[in-house]
C-alpha cells in the first residue's frame, strides 16, 4: 500500500490525462484501469487507516502511478456519495 499525499498524486493525475485509460467500477473502493492503446487491465484499491489514505495497484510501478490517478477523482466522488447515503 503507497500512501496517498497531494504531491505525490499529482504527478500520477496529469499523467493520466495524457493517457486517458478506461476506469471502471468493481466496486467501492475497488476499479478496474485499462489502457486504451495496450488492452492491459490493472487493479486499483483505496483504503483509510487512521485518517490517512492509501492506494495500491497491481502493475510493477513501486509508487503512485498513472492507473491511481486515473482512478482518484471517481473515488473522491463516490465516498461523498456514500458518506451522505
């Protein structure tokens, strides 16, 4: 698990701009990242422990990657979604 800071995701969101993968929705806290031009699949997981945010994704990056920050901005989304629920 690499925990999550501004610094260190805001490299991995402006890379996924650039890249646009597919993101899809597993479930909460759990998405499916395909890049478009290689059909490769990875996995992504959000978690919280003790109020801090961690991530972890299953492609060989050792630290926050693009397929994380591909993933972050519907994450955040969604747990406002389910935090008013």
């Amino acid at each position: 698990m690499l925990e999550i800071t501004k610094e260190s995701i805001e490299k991995a969101t402006a890379k996924a701009r650039q890249t646009k993968p597919l993101v899809k929705v597993i479930e909460f806290r759990l998405y499916q990242v395909t890049n478009r031009t290689s059909g490769a699949k990875y996995t992504v997981k959000f978690s919280k422990v003790g109020g801090k945010k961690f991530a972890e994704c299953d492609c060989k990056a050792t630290k926050i990657c693009y397929h994380i920050g591909s993933t972050i901005g519907l994450h955040i989304v969604l747990a406002a979604q389910t935090v008013k629920a």
